[in-house]
C-alpha cells in the first residue's frame, strides 16, 4: 500500500499553538490536508514547552497532542510524531536545562530523552491513529548546532533510541527523520534502520 502524508505545521500560531490552543483551527487545517487525499501527518513536539525540566513533562501538553490524534481521527489521518525537536524551520529550540550536554553522546541527556518518550507513549500508544514515533526534525543538523558526534556515536545513539522506542511503542512505524544530506554525503548517522 503506498501511503501519501505531509509534514503539519499548524496554520495558526505556527508551533507556538502547543501554549495557545486552538482545536478548531487544527480541525481545519487537517481537514484541508485530508481534501488534498493525503492519509497522515508528521507532527512537532516544541522539545522546550513538552519536557520544560529533565524529570518533567507537561501533562498539558500531553493532553494536547491527545486531542490532536482525536482531532486526526474525526479526518481518518494517522500521526508520526516527533519528539526530539530541537531544530524547527531555521531555529533551535532547545530545553534550558539541556545546558552544552551532547544530546547524543551525554548518558543524562539521554535519560532525559527517554523519559519524554515514555511518557508520550504512556499518553498516546493505544490511540488508534497514533502511527510511530520520528525522533527529531532533522536532528542531524544538530551536529552543525553544537552537538558533535561521530558516525559511531550517531548509530549507537540511533538504535539505542529506535529500540527505546519499540520498547515503549511495539509494532509501531518508528524513524529518524534525517534531511537530505545523507542522500550525497556520508554524515552523522550511517546505520539505516
């Protein structure tokens, strides 16, 4: 089955919508998205107002994100969502607590990153248009933002994670949403999972 989907920035508000919540428009927004015959979405946690605190992740934010899948089920759409979104559309959003600890190669950020996963899964796993977690937007380009890694580091961090995220989501479509880079040149992550 060939699947058709589009990467979802909301029309209002752009990714600040998690703070000011507008149903109605999202309703909208997926509407016209499922008038163009397109069958699912790829979502953006905002990495800072998801996981404000290492060991804490915002209950109303995961609410959101909830009624966001409801939302994409009233228009027969499934969900990838991606977590680690601390690259958007030319901005970095990283937690403050994240610090100049390396998102790949620091056990404690690590940790951190698996908890958020966690508790999305532990909100969203069953909901039937919950289709897989992405990890990042292109979280590759993080490399170029001050988060270094060799290939070695990048693949094990790679399938550390994808296999955290079959550990908490099982039988779900999970990626690493690398940009385009790795189709011309060797960088970053050289596993393909």
């Amino acid at each position: 089955m060939i699947r058709f989907g589009v990467n979802y920035v909301p029309s209002k508000k752009w990714w600040y919508s998690w703070l000011d919540w507008n149903p109605e428009s999202i309703l909208e927004d997926l509407q016209a998205i499922r008038s163009l015959g397109m069958d699912h979405i790829r979502i953006h946690c905002l990495w800072p107002i998801f996981q404000p605190n290492p060991d804490y992740v915002s209950e109303t934010a995961l609410n959101r994100l909830y009624e966001l899948l409801n939302i994409a089920d009233e228009c027969s759409m499934d969900v990838q969502i991606t977590v680690l979104n601390g690259w958007l559309s030319g901005f970095s959003f990283y937690p403050a607590w994240k610090g100049d600890r390396n998102l790949f190669t620091n056990r404690e950020m690590i940790k951190a990153e698996k908890f958020l996963f966690q508790q999305i899964a532990n909100k969203v796993k069953d909901h039937p248009k919950f289709m897989g977690f992405d990890l990042g937007n292109e979280i590759n380009v993080l490399t170029w933002k001050g988060d270094r890694f060799s290939m070695e580091e990048g693949d094990l961090w790679q399938t550390e994670m994808m296999s955290f995220c079959e550990l908490v989501a099982p039988g779900k479509f999970h990626v690493n949403g690398v940009d385009q880079i790795h189709g011309f040149r060797i960088r970053a992550f050289l596993a393909r999972l």
